[in-house]
C-alpha cells in the first residue's frame, strides 16, 4: 500500500476515534503510532522506534522525549507529543529544543496526532530552529504534501536530501503563508505598499479603509483572470483528440452506446491540457469517455492513463496515476484540479521519457 494510501486509511478513522481520546497519552496509542507505523517503522522495535527516550541535558537530568526513531543505529528523529485538542506552540518543543544538540538526530517533530511540525537547524548548526521547515496536517493534506512526507519514511529516508531542500521548503512554505494571509486580510504595511505606487496624495486612515478592499478585491480577481487565462488557452487550441466520444454540444444530449460527455467533463479536460501544454505537445492528450468515468490518456494508450474525471456523482473526483497505482482525491469545484498540476505534470513526464 502506497504511502497516500496509507495516510487516507489513517485519517478516515481519525473522526470517529477523537471524542474518545482525552489524554496525551491516548493521543500517543491512537494517532501518533499508527502514524510513525505508516512512515514504515516498527513500533514495537527499539532498535527503531525507542519511547520516552532519555538523555542527560545539562543540570536536567531524566528528561524524556516521548520517541526517538533510529535506521541504521542511529537517531535519525525526536518527536515530541502532546495532546490532540493542545495548539502547537514554541513552548510545547522545549524538550525537543535541548535534546536537540546532544545527540545526531537532525529533525525534530512536534505533534498533537493530527499535525505534525518537522523542524531542523537550518538557521544556525546544531541548535533546532524556532519554526518549522514543514507541516503536515493528517486531516487536510494534498498529494505534493505527501511527497515531502515520503522522504521520512524508512525506505526513503536520506538526510543529504532532505536537508538540501528543507531550506526552500522552509522559505516558501512561510512565503505561501504569509501571501495566503494578506490576500485574505491585507495588513495596512500591505495596503500601504500598493497604495504608495499609484495614489499621488497623502494617505491617510480612510485611503488605507478604502485601499484594504481595493487590493483584496484586485489579488481576487487577478487569480480568477489567471486561471481563466489558463483555461481559455486550452479550450482555444484545436481539440482533434477526442476518442470514443462524438464533439457534439451538451444540449443535444446525444447518447453514444450509453456515455454521455458533460460539459464538466470537458471543461475538466480542457483545464488538464492547459497545465500539460507547459510540459508536453498536446497531440499526446487524449480523452476517452466512459460509462464510469472520463480517462485522460497519454497517446491515447489505456496503459497510460494520466487521470480521470469522475464526474457522474454529487461529490466529484479527479483520479491521480503514480506507478499505474490510482488514487481517487474529493475536488470541490474543478479548479481543484489546478492544485494537482504537479502530479499531472510528473505523472506525464514519465510517460514521454518511458517512450
């Protein structure tokens, strides 16, 4: 079972399990185990995973972390656990704070079971950074989360590589945070900043009042116009691929062996093509309709299916491909379907090197 696999068995169950966890060490049993467990670590097994880790820190003596995981003999990661309903703060990663610098691990993990912080020394060697480089949230996580996550797993776990892109991560996790946050709610620094470009006078209280929707509406209106953008470049190339399906208007109803294309069905598509057109020649992406559902193809070769829309239901889905595995995600409106843009992208990649 592949590791998103994993994760989505994980958090199926986490709803019903929460009412009646009401200790830490509940928090620990039920979520944190079977989450190191799906990581592919043994949990019963010190040699890797060793609980209520204790280690001498200075004139504290006796002090525990609640895991340390170890490959290979050696501690690879602390993790530090707290209850499921407690928020993450910076206090709550004092032990794992001064662990830190005393022994060879190079992460540290802060969870409450449902998010998990990883935090490294990316800021100064050998002393934990105050923010974490990565959050991954068990209840609301994407495919691109998963595969930062991977790189901790057993199998995977490679400390040269992670370190080489926990910096980025870091940065432009805080950026995609912080730009999140003011286009929601802009600050008056914000508003300021964009008001000083274009408004001759002095700004006052009542040009920030009057500048704050201004530039809330505009970031608005500028992702919608770029995503129509992106759609509209797709829907306006020539579209000869279709298969099986007859290019007949959705009003006309026009029942092909009993598959009917939709016009979501065709818009999904058409947004598919404008995020391959970046990577590929779109003469490569075909879509076939089906009863069941609508499969995009690469070279119209059912081996090599790229997604599929299914459309024929009230919660709708986009199917993602990764090693011929499919892995159905909720999407509820089709421009979702960008937040998978990478996982198309790579997933079609593949494809035309295999060739």
């Amino acid at each position: 079972m592949d590791l998103i696999e994993k994760l989505r068995e994980l958090a199926a169950r986490i709803p019903q399990q929460l009412e009646h966890i009401e200790t830490e060490e509940a928090t620990k049993n039920a979520l944190v185990m079977p989450f190191i467990s799906a990581l592919g670590y043994d949990v019963f097994n010190p040699l890797e995973v060793l609980p209520e880790f204790t280690a001498d820190v200075g004139i504290k003596k006796g002090e525990k972390v609640d895991y340390a995981i170890k490959k290979e003999q050696q501690i690879i990661m602390l993790m530090e656990c707290k209850w499921h309903k407690s928020n993450l703060e910076q206090e709550h990663a004092s032990q794992l704070y001064r662990y830190f610098s005393t022994t060879e691990a190079r992460f540290g993990i802060l969870t409450n079971g449902i998010i998990y912080q990883f935090f490294s020394d990316i800021d100064e060697p050998n002393k934990m950074d105050c923010k974490p480089f990565f959050e991954f949230n068990i209840l609301n996580f994407q495919p691109h989360h998963v595969k930062e996550l991977n790189k901790f797993t057993k199998s995977a776990f490679s400390l040269e590589d992670i370190i080489n892109t926990a910096s980025n991560l870091k940065y432009t996790g805080a950026i995609k945070k912080l730009l999140e946050e003011e286009l929601e709610s802009p600050s008056e620094n914000f508003v300021k900043f964009f008001a000083s470009q274009i408004y001759s006078n002095k700004i006052t209280k009542n040009v920030i009042n009057q500048f704050t929707t201004i530039v809330k509406d505009s970031a608005k209106q500028l992702i919608t116009e770029k995503i129509n953008d992106l759609i509209d470049s797709a829907i306006n190339k020539p579209i000869d691929n279709y298969k099986d399906v007859e290019e007949l208007p959705v009003d006309d109803n026009k029942i092909n062996n009993g598959i009917v294309t939709t016009q979501d069905e065709i818009d999904g598509f058409n947004i598919v093509r404008g995020i391959l057109s970046q990577v590929i020649d779109l003469s490569k992406v075909t879509m076939r309709d089906t009863k069941g559902y609508c499969g995009i193809l690469f070279d119209d070769n059912n081996r090599k299916p790229i997604c599929r829309l299914y459309f024929n239901t009230s919660q709708k889905y986009i199917a993602l491909f990764s090693n011929k595995k499919e892995t159905k995600m909720p999407i509820a409106n089709l421009t979702d379907i960008f937040n998978y843009s990478e996982e198309l992208k790579a997933t079609t990649i593949e494809y035309n090197e295999s060739k």
